[in-house]
C-alpha cells in the first residue's frame, strides 16, 4: 500500500492510498480519482514528506503548502457549493413547502425538487407521513451562479 498527498486544480489537498503507482496512473487516466472536495478530475501527485529534497526543492515545497487550505475551509467551501447547487436547481416554495412536499408525495403536484421553511412540527410531521426531508440551512443572500 502506498499513500500518496493528492491536489485537485482548485487546490484542495487530499490523500489516496493506492496498490502500487500503476494503480495512482490508471485511476488517474481513467477518471476514477477526483477530489472529495469538488469532485474534480484533475488531480495531480505533491511532494509528501517521506521524499522531499530539502535541497533545490525548498522553494517549490513551500509555495506548494501555502495553497492548501484548512479542513474548516474546506467543509465552508463544500457548505457553499451545497448551497448554491440547491438554489439553482430546486424550486423555491417559500413557506408552503410541508403543503407542496404532501401534494408532490401524494401525486397532486408534479414530481420536482423543492426547498423552503418548515417549522419543526411541519418537518417532524412530513417525516411521520414518509416523506423526505433534509434540514438545510441556507444564507439568504446565497444566489445560483
């Protein structure tokens, strides 16, 4: 088993554990490795500290480190992805979602992706019916791109 310290071009770093180097190249090649994070394809190998050469490499090392970014950063990265990809592509139902997500469960509205506000008795009260809800909170000034 071999670990390499993986970076996708939106410099979010990660590690991958791989059988051998032929493994990393044919995962690489074949579109299987993509970063947690964006889910980005191209990810690249970057120096790890079990084969760093302090010499002439010092340099490209720590300007290598200075583009990773904290777990935090990258969890409110995620967040915010999240939040976008939820406001461009569901349907914003304001505070007639518990009302609009009963119809779309029980067949009077149309099959979709909604989002809005529920109290939590509504949402408690959807989940008792069988109908899936996730909790979301959204910043209000989140817009679709």
């Amino acid at each position: 088993m071999i670990i390499f310290d993986l970076v996708c071009e939106y410099d979010h770093s990660f590690e991958g554990w791989f059988k051998n180097n032929d493994e990393f190249k044919s995962q690489q090649s074949s579109g299987l490795l993509t970063c947690p994070v964006c889910d980005s394809e191209n990810v690249v190998k970057v120096p790890s500290a079990t084969n760093i050469n302090l010499g002439k490499q010092k340099e490209t090392i720590e300007t290598t480190n200075k583009k990773h970014i904290s777990p935090q950063q990258q969890q409110i990265a995620l967040a915010q992805q999240v939040s976008q990809f939820i406001a461009k592509n569901f349907d914003d139902v304001g505070e007639k979602f518990s009302e609009t997500a009963k119809k779309i469960h029980y067949g009077e509205e149309a099959e979709r992706n909604i989002r809005g506000t529920a109290t939590e008795e509504q949402t408690k009260e959807l989940i008792e019916e069988g109908i899936e809800v996730l909790p979301i909170a959204i910043k209000k000034d989140s817009k679709p791109n």
